[in-house]
C-alpha cells in the first residue's frame, strides 16, 4: 500500500501557522512542474497542423488562483474556463486568444462576447447556441462542439450518466451543427466532450478518445470537413486512496496514440491536434488542507473537531468522497482510533472523514487533509458565516507565499447595505 506523504514537516508547518493561521490550503509548486512535464512528456508525439504539440487547457474551476494558473502558464498550459470571471481571472494571467478554450453552458450572451474579445476558442454546448453566437458577436474562424455521446458510454458518479446530462449534442445534432457551421463559411473546427470525472481506469479514457477520432471520420464522411484538434476532457482521476494508483501518462497515452495512427492516420485526417482539459489530475494531488484540533469529544461515536469545516473542503459532504488524512508528528504511530473528523458547521453532513482510523488525537494536533488542489478551496462557500481560508504556496526553494488571504469578516460583510437598516421596519 501507499503511505501518503506531505511535503512538509511538522516543525515547517508550526512555523508557517505562526505567520498564518489554520485552516489553509497549500499547494506544492514543484510536483504540480513535475507532473505537468510528465504529462506533456507522455504526449510528445502530438503534432497539430501548424506543428503545435499537446496543450492542457487547465480546468480553472479546479483552482481558480492567479499564480497558480502562471505556474501552468510556464509549463504550457492554456485555460479551460466556464464563466466570465475565470476568462477575466486568463486575461489577468496573460492567458488569451486560442490558449483559452471557454466551455460554458447554460451560457449567458455577455459571455460569449467576452471570450470572442478575447479571442478564446469557443466551444458550444448546444446546437441552439449557433444561432445565439450569431446575434450576439457573429461566428468565429474556429468553433468547437461538445459532444454528448449518450447511451454509448457510461459516466461516473460524480458528473452522472451521459443520458441523464444536460450537456452537449447528441450525435444528431452534432452532425447537422457542423453541417451548418460549414455553411456559413466556418473553416475551422475543433470536437470535445467531457464525460467522467475522477476517472483512473485507463481503458476508458482510451476509449473516450476512440470514440471522438470514430466521430471525426464519420462527420468528415458526412460533412467534409477536416478538424485542426480534438480535445479528449478533463475527468483524469487521482489516487484519493492510499491504496489507488494513479493513471499511468505513459500507458495513456500510448493506448490514444494507437487510435489515433488507426483512425485518423489510417483515413488520412492526420495532424489533427490533441489537446486535454485535465483539473483534478495536474493541482489536485499537490494540495493540502491543514487544519488544528480544537476539541475531541465522545458521544455515540468519537469526534475531532477542527477548525476547517466542509466550507473549506465540500467534497466529502458533497460525495462522499474520501480525503486522506495525517496527523503530523504521528505518522509512524498505529491507527487505532476511529473517528469522524468534523467542523462547526450547523450541519450534521459537516464531516471532512467519517469512521476514519486514525492514531489517537489531541487537542492542538495538526491534521493535513490530502488531495485538496483541484476542487477544494475552489468548491469553498459561507454557509453559518464561515469564511474563506487563505491559499499558500510552498515554492522550490522552500519559501512560503501567500497566493490568496483568507477572508475577514469585513469581506463577508461587504455585499451587505446596511444604511437603509436604522429605518427599516419588517
Ligand atoms: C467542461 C469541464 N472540463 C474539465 C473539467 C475538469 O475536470 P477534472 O478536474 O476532473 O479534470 C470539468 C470539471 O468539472 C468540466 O466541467
């Protein structure tokens, strides 16, 4: 098995608790460089038709921090965004034209217009939304559709059955939408679709890009039309577990290669680029939440109380989901306790674990909740009045930057209008 391991010791974390209080989020900025150079390692052999080589567009929503998204910048990541602010957060990074793909739904017009400005490729996620683009800032020279392929693949718990979703076309109407883009002079095309989340069993993924290169020979039987990149999602799951192994790059892509030299090489479509929206698979893993005990308490069960609660971590409440825990300084000390470690939510689903072996705990004890990069700090609310915990970053060198404060209560206060309250009578 796994032992799971912080990057950090307990002496370095009292020292950064002293500058800044728990709970925090830390993210470890040389394996999220490691793993992205291992992804783009494992993709090497990707040529598009201008050269260009495999490109992540990172998953904003994931960890939507400006220094974070730099970091992935340099590593030659582009953005995948889904909403006006994570296209503005881009073009604050210096993240713009064709490095963002912008892969909204449910998409309000302002948006559209915003990620035209920007120059991002736009990818549509319904064949009404043709029509939309088309009043409200004219078609661009490169579109994209997201395929939904129904009752041919199954989903996942977290993102739900393809059937069931309410995203992207279904193979009907994906090949009347390019049809028509072809008619109105769109020279350019891209197809994606996203389909799973937290994904580790390699075949599928490997068929998920099956499927969209079988896609691409049939709409270019039907349609003509040549595509320049196909991008394969995000949904590459992460080891949560101790005893999960994560998803091998090499094998992965080696098995995307295979389709891809027998559909697309083998009816002479090639270069087409593939590209990935991956999230969880680059932050997640190097992301840490630490928090302090503030109470042990024995009732039915026993309970640690920390000072982060599910505003800081919502994944468990929300799925379930499991989130590894260690006790700093106990590492090597047996796990012979079992409890669920919870926050001050007024919420009884407030559990970060439930049942949870682990060594004895104390009052003061510093616990880091593993795997928090991708879809934690991101995912915070402000239920109970909780507020928002800073983001740090544990840079090469060792040194600690803050990349995001933790929220005050004036910040929690300032969308509130109290002058009219002195008067106001319920
Ligand atoms: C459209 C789209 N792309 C990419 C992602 C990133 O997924 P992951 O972080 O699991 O790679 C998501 C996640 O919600 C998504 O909705």
């Amino acid at each position: 098995m796994n032992v799971k391991k912080v990057p950090f010791s307990k002496e370095q974390i009292q020292k950064i608790i002293e500058k800044y209080p728990t709970p925090f989020h830390i993210y470890d900025e040389k394996a999220i460089r490691d793993n992205a150079r291992k992804l783009y390692r494992a993709f090497s052999w990707v040529k598009g038709k201008n050269n260009e080589g495999f490109k992540n567009f990172f998953a904003v929503k994931a960890c939507p921090n400006p220094y974070i998204l730099k970091i992935l910048k340099e590593e030659g990541m582009g953005t995948d965004c889904s909403s006006l602010p994570e296209l503005m957060l881009s073009e604050k990074v210096g993240i713009t034209g064709e490095e963002i793909m912008f892969s909204s739904n449910d998409t309000p017009n302002e948006e559209f217009v915003k990620a035209k400005q920007l120059g991002a490729i736009i990818n549509l996620d319904d064949i009404s939304f043709i029509e939309r683009l088309e009043k409200t800032d004219g078609i661009p020279d490169l579109i994209c559709f997201r395929y939904n392929p129904g009752p041919i693949k199954e989903g996942s718990e977290i993102i739900g059955n393809p059937v069931e979703a309410k995203y992207g076309l279904t193979r009907e109407q994906i090949i009347e939408a390019y049809r028509i883009m072809k008619e109105k002079g769109v020279k350019r095309f891209g197809l994606h679709t996203m389909v799973v989340s937290n994904m580790s069993n390699i075949n599928y993924l490997i068929d998920t890009a099956k499927m969209l290169f079988e896609l691409i020979v049939e709409v270019h039987e039907k349609v003509g039309i040549e595509f320049e990149f196909v991008n394969l999602g995000g949904g590459v799951g992460i080891p949560y577990k101790p005893e999960d192994k994560p998803v091998d790059y090499d094998v992965f892509s080696k098995g995307v290669k295979k389709y891809y030299d027998k559909l697309i090489v083998g009816n002479k479509l090639d270069p087409i680029r593939v590209v990935m929206e991956c999230g969880r698979a680059v932050t997640g893993p190097y992301g840490f939440l630490v928090m302090k005990v503030r109470h042990v308490t024995h009732k039915y069960r026993d309970f640690v109380g920390t000072d982060a609660c599910s505003a800081n971590l919502m994944r468990p409440l929300l799925y379930g989901a499991y989130h590894h825990i260690t006790v700093l300084g106990k590492e090597s000390q047996p796990c012979d306790h079992v409890y669920d470690v919870v926050g001050s939510l007024c919420e009884n689903n407030d559990k970060l674990a439930i049942q949870r072996k682990l060594p004895k705990i104390e009052v003061g004890d510093i616990l880091v909740q593993h795997d928090t990069g991708a879809h934690g700090h991101a995912m915070g609310f402000n239920y109970n009045g909780k507020l928002r915990s800073a983001e740090l970053l544990l840079r090469p060198d060792g040194e600690i930057l803050q990349i995001r404060r933790a929220e005050t209560v004036d910040d929690y206060f300032s969308t509130l209008d109290f002058s009219g309250l002195k008067n106001f009578r319920g």
